[in-house]
C-alpha cells in the first residue's frame, strides 16, 4: 500500500528533448541519464522524434504521426519528422519545424503535468516548446541551456540579418524571463545568462554540468579484446592515436586545424622521451581519428585527400554501449571550440576523455568551463583557438613524450577529477534538488 501511494503522489514531468536515446546526440545521452535518473522522483514524459540524429528515420517509424513507447520506467512520445541532410541547410530547418509544431501537438495529449522541463535545442525553438508547454499544463518551466542562441550562430557567422538575429535574442530572453528556473551548464555560461539581463532582473539560475556515465565508460586495459578489435578494425593497432570524437560541425574550427596536421602526415612517429641517455629510436606511427559525423565531415574528408593524408581516419558514430572502446582507443584527445564560443556552448565530450581516463589536447578559451575543468583536473595542455604555432607545439609535446609517465599521469587526474566531482549520480541529484526547490 505504501508504495502505491507514493507512486500516486510522484509529481509529472514532461521533458521536450530534440532528440533521445537511441539516438547518438550527446544531449539525447544525458538526458537519458536525467530522466530515468529522476524516475524514483517524478512520473517522467518524453517528447522528442523518432530517431533521426544521422538524418535517416528506419521504416518503422515513416507511418504514423506519434509513436508511444516506455523505456526504463520513461513514458516516451516520438513524434515522425522528415528525413534531412547535414549539408543542406532547408532540410534540416523543415526537420526542426515539423519536431516544433508535433511536439506542441504531443503536448496535449502528454496530460497533466507539475513542471516542463526544455532545453536549449533547438536553438530559440526548445525554449519557445517549454514557454508554450508550460502555459498549456499551467505547469513550472525549467529551461536548461547547453547553448546559447542566437550568440552561438553570430559567433561563427553562420546567419547574418541583424534584424532577424535581434528577433531571436528577443524570442530566447523572453525564454529565460519566463522560467521559474533556468539552468546553465557551465559558470561562462552563468555569466552570459548575467550579461543578456544586464540592467534587468536576471532570471532564477543555477549551474550543473554536464556528464558521462562513468560506470560504462572508464579506462580499459590495452589487451582489452573488445578494445583490440575495435583498433584492428580502424586500421589502428601499434599506432600512437590522437582522436576527435563528437559532432564534426561548425563550432570547431577543425577546417584550420587540418592545415595544422600537415606537418604532422605519415611517417611521423611517437617516442618516449627518458629522463637519461638517449631517444629510444623506432615508436608508433601517429594517426588522426575522427569519430562521429557532422555538416562538415564530407569536406574534411575531401581535404585529406586532395592533400593526400594517409595517417587520417575517419570512424562513424558509436553505439553509447561501444563508446567505452573508442574512447580508449585514443592516446590523446581533442577537445576543441572555435574563438567566441566561450560563454556560449560547452563541449560535453570532454566528460568522456577523463572517463576514459585519457590526456587532453584542450582548444579552448580562457575562463570558458571546460578549460577551467581541464586547469583544475591538470589532465591537459591547452592554448587559444585560432593559436596554431601553440596547437602544432603540443601536438609535439604529445608526440615525444608518448609512452611516458606524465600524459599517464594526466589522464588518471582527469579520471579521478570526474569521480570526485562530475559523476552522473552527483548531477542528476543536482537537478532533482533544483526542481524540488521551486
């Protein structure tokens, strides 16, 4: 009886997540982890679409409008949207509309609810679906946002009519003014929240960061025969690798950081450097892995070839459950955003590199939330974006300091770092003591 009358007294929460597990979106994964994490908490809803991050929707899901499934204790309402390309920008937008105007309709039909819960995606629209979905359950509105928009399209110049960028920022601090709670994740973040309101009142705001589920991500030995294979499989078995993994998009300038890698091409070699007496000679061919896809992944694969890249690989998105081994897989990691950004956007798959327990080859602003996290973790070297003498100069430090104690030594801190501070048990409960305090 006692627990049939706690589960009567749960209070509802409708999440609207633009996308959602199974989908490979790192936003999908964490709020994957969020809303069966609050499960024992709240009666959770989902409204996102079918799955679609890639852009192709699997024949079971081409028919009906919504589609009603549940999935560790989350009742889940898909909603059908039409298949798009990364590389063509009208078709993305239709994709994003046609989730905007189902979700609103799914919305009606979620029942009553105690709070929404949107985020910051789609860009102006996932903070839109929250003002619109509160007021229809006359319900609290809790805005989480991983980017800020439209500052993130100005930032790399992606859209320029000033009057329609000035109609976004208008929709979006209407957004924020509107929440009960808005949540940041990452202190930069929390500061350009402070500057849109300045000389306004600044809107109930706190500050979680993101994470990873460091139970199913965490360092594998180098004889692991899953990790094995997945490197026979890539072409990198005995190579020394430095990897990208994530979104291959706007926001990180990688089309400059090709022409860093230049000097870097086949042939050159990883060898660790002794504390005495000679270089050994010989050491492991260095090798560029990019996992994941993006609008710019075709372009960056032309290039390599126009400009005959031979130690350059490109490996599509994992399964969340084969992400432990693609992790490993890398010596050392990129974590990468291009200049203005700070204040902006986070980088989330810098979680998965100290899970991995794996160095950092961190591009990144001073004083934006992810360098601070790799300074205070000390698991990386770091520059400027846009400093290609000083990312050149690390590539060379990781390079012939390969095999040795200290890029070890890093990425045990950042691993050590991520279970005493950035846990997914230790986030989730943040999230839960914020709502529960409004």
């Amino acid at each position: 009886m006692k627990s049939e009358k706690s589960r009567e007294e749960k209070k509802k929460i409708l999440i609207f997540a633009h996308y959602y597990a199974p989908d490979t979106a790192s936003t999908g994964q964490i709020l994957q982890d969020q809303a069966e994490g609050m499960c024992d908490r709240f009666e959770v809803t989902v409204i996102c679409t079918v799955p679609s991050y890639t852009g192709k929707i699997e024949k079971r899901y081409q028919t009906q409008r919504f589609y009603f499934e549940e999935l560790n204790g989350v009742k889940i309402i898909r909603v059908r949207v039409p298949e798009f390309s990364k590389n063509n920008k009208w078709s993305r937008i239709r994709n994003i509309l046609s989730y905007y105007f189902g979700a609103m309709k799914a919305c009606r039909i979620a029942g009553e609810q105690d709070y929404v819960f949107t985020i910051s995606q789609p860009p102006i629209l996932g903070g839109r679906l929250g003002v619109r979905g509160s007021r229809q359950k006359h319900a609290r509105l809790i805005y989480c946002i991983q980017d800020f928009n439209p500052e993130q399209i100005m930032a790399v110049g992606y859209f320029h009519n000033r009057f329609i960028l000035n109609l976004l920022m208008k929709l979006d601090k209407d957004s924020c003014r509107r929440s009960d709670l808005v949540i940041t994740v990452g202190r930069d973040l929390a500061q350009t929240l402070e500057n849109r309101f300045q000389g306004e009142k600044v809107p109930n705001y706190t500050v979680i960061n993101n994470w990873i589920d460091e139970k199913t991500v965490y360092p594998l030995p180098d004889d692991d025969a899953r990790l094995c294979a997945f490197r026979k499989q890539y072409g990198l078995e005995g190579k020394f690798v430095i990897m990208y993994s994530g979104n291959i998009g706007l926001y990180y300038d990688l089309t400059n950081l090709m022409k860093v890698l230049k000097e870097f091409r086949k042939g050159t070699t990883a060898q660790g450097v002794r504390e005495q007496g000679p270089v050994t000679p010989g050491g492991r061919e260095v090798v560029f892995a990019f996992v994941g896809d993006g609008s710019l992944r075709e372009e960056l694969m032309q290039y390599t070839e126009q400009h005959h890249f031979e130690n350059v690989v490109f490996i599509p998105y994992q399964k969340k459950e084969d992400l432990i081994y693609s992790l490993n897989a890398g010596d050392v990691h990129w974590c990468i955003n291009a200049r203005g950004i700070k204040g902006v956007s986070c980088p989330s798959k810098a979680y998965g590199i100290m899970a991995a327990g794996k160095p950092v080859i961190g591009v990144l602003e001073n004083g934006s939330e992810i360098r601070m996290l790799i300074e205070e973790a000390g698991c990386g070297r770091c520059c400027e974006p846009g400093e290609y003498d000083q990312i050149a100069e690390i590539l060379r430090w990781y390079i012939s300091h390969a095999d040795t104690e200290e890029p070890k030594q890093m990425g045990i801190r950042g691993r050590n770092y991520l279970e005493q501070h950035l846990t997914k048990e230790k986030a989730v409960q943040k999230y839960i003591q914020a709502i529960d305090s409004l």
